[in-house]
C-alpha cells in the first residue's frame, strides 16, 4: 500500500466499435505523430477512480463530469499502430532508475497520468509520494524506480534580486537538480504570455542587459537556445535519455476547430475524427523544432500537438479545480490525452 510523507470502469458502450488490431512497429520507421483518434472499449489505460493521488484539477470524474466516451479514444498513426503500455516492463526497464519531468503543470499532468498509469499495473506494490521545496517525488519502492516531477515553468531562471524579479534568458541554475536523471522530459511554454498579476517576473534579463519586456516568442526562443545548451553540455546520450514534451494545446475558440459557435471547449463530447486541425499549429512549436534541430545531442520531441489538437474535449472545462466558477480548456482530465503522451514516450524508448 502506499502513502504520502510529507517533507515540507472502463464504462460500456451503446453503440459498435470497430477496434483495430494492435502491430507493434518501430518509431523509426513510422510517424507517431501522424494519425487521428479512433474509439476503442478496451481504454483508458487505468481507472480514474482506482488512482488515489490524481489532484482535483485533473479529477474530471470526481468533479462532476457524467459523460466518459472521451475516456475511450486511443491514438492511430497512419502508417502503424502504437504497442499498448505495459506498465510492468516499463518499470522493469527502469529498475533502479530515475525519471523526471521538468515544466510546468502540463507537466504535472502528464507526470500524474504516468504514476497512475504504471500504479494500475501493479496496484499492490508499495510506493511513496514525497514533496520537498517545488519537486515531487513518485517511489516504487519494489522496483527502485523514481518518477519526479521539477515545478520550473520557465527552465531558466527566476532571481530575486534588488530591482524586483528578474527572468534570466541565459541563465539555467536550477539545472544541478536535473543532472544524474536517467530520462529527463523537458516543457516549457504557457507561461511565456502571461501578463499582469500572474507573471511571476518583473525584469528579463539578457547578455547582462536589464529590459522591463521584450517580444516573448524572441524570449521564448532565446531561453530554449539556453536550455539546449545545458543539455549539450551536461548529458551524455550513451547514458541518459531527454525529451521535451512539445507544445500542449488550449481550446479557447471553437473557430479554430471549425465550430464558430463553440467559445470555449465546455460541452465538447468527442475528438475531430480527422487528421488535421483548422486551426493550424502554434507558431511555439516551429520555435521548438528549430532549436532541438541546432543540438549537438538532440532531445527526442514528443510532438504532442497535433493529436491534442483534435481533443477539444478532453479537457476540465468546468469540472477542474474551480468547478462551474471557473473555466480549464487548457488542461486535460485523467484519465485521459496525457495517458496518450505516456503511451508515445513507451514506445519511443522500447
């Protein structure tokens, strides 16, 4: 059984569903990334009632929402299909090791969806649930796995300093705590835009020079330039294996999806079963391609952009952490999209 310590169903369908069968394929020779959503009764992964640390703005079930077909969609690339997650090899894979996901809470989500991912494969063995200062730690205990999560939405630094606080594009401090991690799965992005009472930081600051704002995509860029450089200097690929998350999507506006009615994603039932999106791609994810096609030791892109595109409805909506008040299309229930995250990461690494 598990515990916190503290340091500072699959539900029935009423209609027919065509489920294809599973081909294991190699990511080499297929695009993982390109595909479309197709029901399947045999997901989710995991229950979300059987996972006792998912945290309320992620609890979509326990929050109210009544309607579960969302939960049933899985993931087809075109050209293969993926091989189904087997949380027991993959802790046996990382006997002995450390995982961890550095960002911000699109982090925390895809982070909760893999412990309760690999929790539901062996519900009975004991684990540990710790948190000290902004990183959490997820133990199984019988299998000497840490999965951990870094709280850094920006990877590069935030300093208190006489002026106020100040975003250091080039600087990655908070770095050493990421060194010695054997899978290292980076994310950065929806923190980039926030103005006013929410953005944690006063000043950026650049090649020593001091400017109250600046473009933020320019700022986007030049921090990520900073953050490949780290990895350049600090991993070594026969050893350790990086990933950056990619760019998780909000749906905020339903002419984006063709849906000029649809404000936000509050009532949407079910995935665009096509495979592509209106809307086109953020213009964040080209800055993320460039900069991961410049390293001397390229990380691995989870391109989870497109497939979390086409699920306006797999988001909180109004059953996240503030309820019918409040209002999450950025976010994503588990169970789950990230399951699918999960699910790619799996095979990229078998």
């Amino acid at each position: 059984m598990g515990h916190w310590v503290h340091s500072n169903s699959i539900v029935s369908l009423y209609f027919c569903v065509m489920v294809l069968a599973v081909v294991c394929c190699s990511a080499n020779g297929c695009d993982l990334f390109a595909g479309k959503w197709v029901l399947d009764p045999s997901y989710p992964l995991y229950s979300a009632s059987a996972c006792p640390f998912i945290q309320k703005e992620f609890s979509c079930q326990k929050n109210g929402r009544q309607d579960l077909v969302y939960t049933h969609y899985r993931w087809q690339p075109l050209d293969c299909s993926l091989t189904r997650f087997d949380g027991l090899k993959f802790l046996e894979k990382f006997r002995g090791k450390s995982i961890m996901f550095i960002g911000d809470s699109l982090s925390l989500n895809q982070w909760q969806s893999l412990t309760c991912m690999l929790h539901s494969a062996v519900p009975t063995a004991r684990y540990n649930l710790t948190r000290v200062n902004y990183v959490s730690t997820f133990a199984f205990l019988d299998f000497e796995v840490k999965v951990m999560l870094d709280r850094n939405v920006y990877l590069v630094d935030v300093v208190m300093e006489r002026i106020g606080r100040v975003l250091k594009l080039d600087s990655i401090q908070s770095g050493k705590l990421w060194i010695g991690i054997d899978m290292l799965i980076f994310n950065t992005w929806h923190w980039w835009n926030r103005h006013g009472p929410t953005q944690p930081w006063d000043f950026i600051e650049y090649g020593g020079v001091i400017k109250k704002d600046m473009d933020r995509m320019q700022a986007f860029e030049i921090a990520l330039n900073t953050w490949a450089g780290w990895v350049d200097a600090n991993v070594d690929p026969s050893r350790d294996q990086v990933f950056f998350q990619g760019i998780s999507p909000s749906h905020y506006n339903g002419t984006l999806w063709g849906e000029a009615k649809a404000k936000s994603c509050v009532g949407q039932k079910q995935p665009l079963l096509g495979t592509t999106y209106p809307g086109g791609l953020p213009p964040a994810v080209d800055v993320v391609k460039r900069v991961i096609n410049k390293m001397k030791k390229p990380a691995k892109l989870l391109d989870v952009t497109l497939l979390s595109l086409l699920r306006k409805d797999g988001h909180p909506s109004i059953y996240g952490l503030s309820g019918s008040t409040g209002l999450d299309c950025s976010h994503w229930c588990l169970a789950g999209v990230p399951d699918t995250w999960n699910e790619l990461l799996y095979n990229l690494i078998l």
